[in-house]
C-alpha cells in the first residue's frame, strides 16, 4: 500500500502580504516549482497590523511574514522556507550544481535579504517617519552599489549563469521596491537588464504583487 505524503494530501499554506518582498519571494519558488498551495494573507497595515496578533504570533514568533505551513510542519523566514523547498522538492532547481556558483548564488541572495530588505522593510520605515523615502532609497542605493559590480561578474541570463536561482527570486522584488522608493535604476544597468529578463517570466508574473488575492482593487494588473 502506497502512502501518500502530508504535502499530497494539505497543500502548502503561506501566510503573506501582497506587497511583502519577502512573501513574493516565496511565491516565485512555489510558481518555479510548479507547487499548488493556499495563501492566506496577513495585513501588515490593517488593524495596526494583523502580524501583531497573538493568533499570528502563534504562528511566527517573530510577527513577521512570510510564513509557511508545508509537510507538518511551520516555517519562517524567506530563505529557510526557499531552502527547504528546495530540498524536498528539488526540481527543478534553484541552487546551481556547481559549487562555486552555489556560493555566487548565496552572496547575492545574502546581500538583498540581510543588506538591503530588512533596512527599508516595513517596520522600519514606521519607525523613520517622515524622512522614510530618503532612507530607504539611501539603504537600496548602498546595497544596489555593491550588488551591481558583483552581478556583473556572475550574470549570464541571469543573476548565475544561465539558469533561475534562488538569486533571482531574490532580485526582483527588491528591484521592485527600489522603483517604489524612486530609486534611479539607470545607475544600476545589470540589475536593470536582468530584472527586465525575469518579469517576462511566467512565474514571476503570477507571483506579482499586483495579481494576489490580497491586493487592493486599485493596485491590482
């Protein structure tokens, strides 16, 4: 008798926000993968902030989205629940086989989502108040600098080589908060030119936060 796995039989849960970069990163793993799942979304403005709740806190310690609900068990933080879906459902891939670009892919990776994001997230930018515009642009300017030159080295089609990585995942949504913070994408021509590559992809237009079920009606493709 033959069976089935929990991730057969309950479909992966993401608990996200339409407009959390780290949420969108999730959901191109989950449209790369081709992996059914349910969203259910948090509001990270509504109610003073829906991630705030001792419901949610029960899910994610942190108050912090994404969090995912997959095989039994519950995950958080953007690149742990990438990671792992990687691991349990590995085509098709997001890591290179090669090592050394594994580790180009992991640098970039590390510099969007420990470098740039978590300082003009949110959570922050409340904390900044009227000057938060500036902030975040200075933030994503620092980082894009440093990410330009590196890119440039490593991009073939994409961020590594030839092949969509975990990298990619983590470019364009951070591309895209640089074009909601007015940043001036013409300094930056590698990430401009890959990200232009990428949002023709299928699974990063599904994954937009322009088409979620959360998306306000005015914001919505």
């Amino acid at each position: 008798m033959q069976f089935l796995q929990l991730g057969e039989i309950f479909p992966p849960v993401l608990y996200g926000y339409f407009r959390s970069s780290c949420s969108w990163r999730v959901r191109i793993a989950f449209a790369l993968k081709g992996i059914e799942y349910e969203q259910k979304p948090v509001n990270l403005i509504k109610d003073g902030g829906q991630q705030l709740t001792d419901q949610f806190k029960a899910i994610n310690p942190m108050q912090q989205v994404p969090a995912v609900t997959i095989d039994g068990i519950t995950l958080s933080q953007s690149l742990a629940i990438i990671q792992y879906i990687e691991e349990t459902r590995p085509e098709p891939r997001l890591l290179p086989a090669d090592p050394k670009q594994r580790g180009q892919v992991r640098i970039i990776c590390d510099i969007i989502a420990s470098g740039i994001q978590p300082l003009q997230n949110l959570y922050v930018l409340q904390k900044i108040g009227a000057e938060k515009v500036q902030w975040a642009q200075h933030f994503i300017n620092r980082g894009f600098e440093a990410l330009e030159p590196i890119l440039k080295q490593t991009a073939g089609k994409y961020c590594v080589g030839d092949e969509i990585s975990m990298a990619d995942i983590c470019l364009v949504p951070q591309v895209y908060n640089a074009e909601r913070f007015k940043v001036d994408m013409s300094q930056f021509p590698t990430i401009r030119r890959l990200n232009q590559t990428l949002t023709e992809i299928d699974a990063f237009k599904v994954s937009h936060p322009s088409c979620q079920p959360d998306t306000p009606d005015d914001l919505q493709a």
